[in-house]
C-alpha cells in the first residue's frame, strides 16, 4: 500500500502513552487532563440528546455555538471582531490544520514549517502533495525572521505558525506578528496559525492571534480546540476562522470531509459558553504549573524557562543522563515510572534535543505521584 507521508505509523503520544499503561508509569506524555471536567458540560451534553440534537448539524456549524462563538471572540481581553462568514466548527484542530492545507495547497507547493512543531503538520502537507521546507526556531523557540525570509520561495504558498507553542509553551508577541506580516507582505503566502491554547496563558502573557492582526487576518486560518480549552480532548471540536474568502475554500473540502461536526457536542458547546469563564481555566492551569513547577526544584533536571502557556513544560535532562531524549524517556518510563515525550519527536531529523516535555494538565495527586517515582530515581 502506498506510504502517503513521512509521519511515524505510531504517533509519539500513542507510543509514549501505550508504553505508559505498559510500565504501570504516571503518564506525563500525551497532554489530555486526568481531572474531573466542569459537570456543566457533561448535563449539556446529557440535555443535547433529550433536546433531539441527533441529526446532522448544518454543515458549517450549530448557528448559536457560532453565535456563541463571536461574542465569546468579541470578549477576549484582546477582541476579535468575526462573523459568521468567518467561523467553521470542526472535528478538531487537527482536522482543522489538515483541511485548511487541503483547501489551499496544490501538488508540488511548499509550506514552511517552523520546528519544534506538532507532529501532525508535515504528515498533513504531504498527504495533500506539498513540501514541507523546515526553519527551526531559535534555542529559546523564538522565530528566526532572517531564516524564515530566506526560506522563502516562489514555491512557498503557506506558512505554519503555531502559539502558544506546543512543546515549549512559547507566545508570539504583537512584534512577531508585525514581522511576519512585512515578510509576507507582497506576496500570496497563506498563514495557518495553530492556535488551540489561546486561552492558557500564565503570568503577564497575553494571546494574540494571527487574526488580530489587521493584514494576516485576510490571509489566515486561526485554529481552535475546545479539547484544550475546556479540557474535553476526547470531545474532538475545534473551529477554524478565516476571511469570507478563505472559509469559502475551506468549507468546499470540509463539506466533502466530514460535512459536519457532532450535533450533541455543538449544543453543549454553544450552551456552556454562556457560562463559561476563561480566566477561571486560566487560573486553573497556571496553578498546576506552578505547583508542577515547585515540586520538581529538587530534581536534577534544568529549567530553561517557565511555559508561558499551554499544557507543557520542558526540561534539560543533560545533568542526569547522556542517552538521546529518546532513549531517555523510555528510561525513565521503565525505571521511575514516569512517561513524558522525548523533544526530538518534534523534529523532522528527530535529533535528540537533552530535553523530555512534562505535561501538567493533571491532578495534584498526580503530579505527586510523579515527583515521588523521580525522587526514588534520579
Ligand atoms: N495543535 C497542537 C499544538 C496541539 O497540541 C494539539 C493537541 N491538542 C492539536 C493541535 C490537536 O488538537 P485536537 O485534539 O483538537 O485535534
Ligand atoms: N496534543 C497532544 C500532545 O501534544 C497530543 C494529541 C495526540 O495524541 N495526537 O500531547
């Protein structure tokens, strides 16, 4: 059977997770949360099926979580001013950042992936015939604007960009945007921003979205995930926006993709994002840092710098151990007990980096119990 693309036939989070259960190790790889969701949402999704949310939703999404979605947009700490034409749901980021590719790139066209990156992207553009062209992001997962001009081709059609960053935890800064939007100025390049922890960011952060940006906005898709917002991973609903122009493409692949997205999540969504708090999650997520934070100061690892958001933090091993990050994670899965993911996973050349991602989007107990497995190791 043809190999469509260069992705592993495992995903590092099935590996690491699968190897997890194996070991009997605390799963600090794959990021979803292991506490209990808001009970809101679960009686949300309870009245959906009563209220007969059972059929086909339309194809762009329920008209009130779109509805929903606009006010909830209008009232970040930063708005973003969208409309309808602007909103697609969909299954998920990860179906998001595929079809906004399938809706733009032809065969043979290059799209710039700046590394560390998620590992669902280059799989992605090969699926739909494209090049990935990799820049790596500086030792302190900043952008290299000198190496991302030069990248440039007359091939390039696309350019993915992704903050909060996930493995790092890093934000781009107004200044960033600003740079990326002279870069690409004059040129047709469309912007794909991965942009599922909005909503996660600690200390004096602030989220900015390609789409506040007032010339990307006309060529980006901006990407979200209620998996990580309302910490559901397992619910898979996302929505995507872009100009009246770009959504038109979009829907024109997504329609003949999935066509819709679960009515019943829709609903419970749409529903729950009336009461919904941001900042409480917020405050929810950066305690968890911080308390992840303080309990590993003892352990030899080494702290480059705190995760400005996100679910991740990452940490130097190189004063433990010399193994490739790698080998070093299934060491420490087998040995102490705790899985985590090796940051080469990150990496198309999967060099190993000295350095393994913690995820913290877990109970205190949990993280507790990590700490304690280490403490017996390291
Ligand atoms: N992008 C990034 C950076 C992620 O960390 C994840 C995992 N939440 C996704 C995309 C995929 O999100 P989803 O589960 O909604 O497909
Ligand atoms: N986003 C999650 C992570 O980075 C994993 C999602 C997945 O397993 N594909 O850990």
């Amino acid at each position: 059977l043809p190999k469509k693309h260069s992705g592993s036939d495992n995903t590092i989070f099935s590996e690491m997770t699968a190897l997890a259960q194996k070991q009997e190790a605390v799963n600090l790889s794959q990021g979803f949360p292991d506490y209990e969701i808001d009970d809101r949402l679960k009686k949300l999704l309870c009245e959906a099926a009563e209220k007969n949310f059972n059929q086909y939703a339309p194809m762009s999404g329920n008209p009130l979580l779109i509805e929903n979605l606009i006010e909830f947009n209008n009232k970040r700490t930063i708005p973003i001013s969208v409309s309808k034409e602007n909103i697609t749901i969909s299954p998920g980021a990860t179906y998001g950042i595929y079809t906004a590719l399938a809706s733009v790139i032809s065969f043979g066209d290059e799209v710039i992936v700046l590394e560390p990156n998620y590992d669902s992207y280059v799989p992605a553009i090969e699926m739909n015939g494209g090049k990935p062209i990799f820049v790596s992001l500086n030792d302190d997962f900043k952008v290299n604007f000198e190496a991302l001009k030069k990248a440039i081709t007359e091939k390039t059609k696309a350019i993915i960009i992704n903050s909060p960053h996930n493995p790092s935890g890093k934000i781009w800064k107004k200044e960033d945007f600003n740079q990326l939007s002279d870069l690409v100025e004059n040129t047709e390049i469309i912007i794909i921003s991965d942009e599922v922890y909005d909503i996660l960011t600690y200390d004096q952060n602030e989220f900015y979205s390609a789409f506040h940006h007032p010339k990307l906005r006309e060529r980006c898709f901006s990407i979200f995930s209620f998996g990580k917002m309302f910490h559901i991973t397992g619910w898979k609903v996302g929505y995507v926006l872009a100009s009246p122009e770009l959504s038109q493409a979009y829907r024109r692949v997504h329609q003949y993709l999935a066509f819709s997205v679960n009515a019943l999540a829709q609903y419970a969504l749409a529903k729950y994002l009336e009461v919904f708090e941001p900042k409480e999650n917020q405050k929810i997520m950066q305690q968890k840092r911080d308390f992840f934070l303080n309990e590993i100061q003892d352990l030899p690892f080494t702290l480059n710098e705190k995760a400005e958001a996100g679910y991740f933090q990452i940490l130097s091993f190189k004063n433990i151990s010399e193994l490739s990050d790698k080998d070093f994670a299934v060491w420490l899965t087998e040995k102490a007990k705790v899985a985590t993911i090796p940051v080469s996973a990150f990496y198309h050349d999967q060099k190993s980096t000295g350095n393994v991602r913690f995820c913290f989007a877990k109970k205190e107990e949990t993280i507790l119990k990590a700490v304690e497995n280490l403490r017996r190791y390291l």
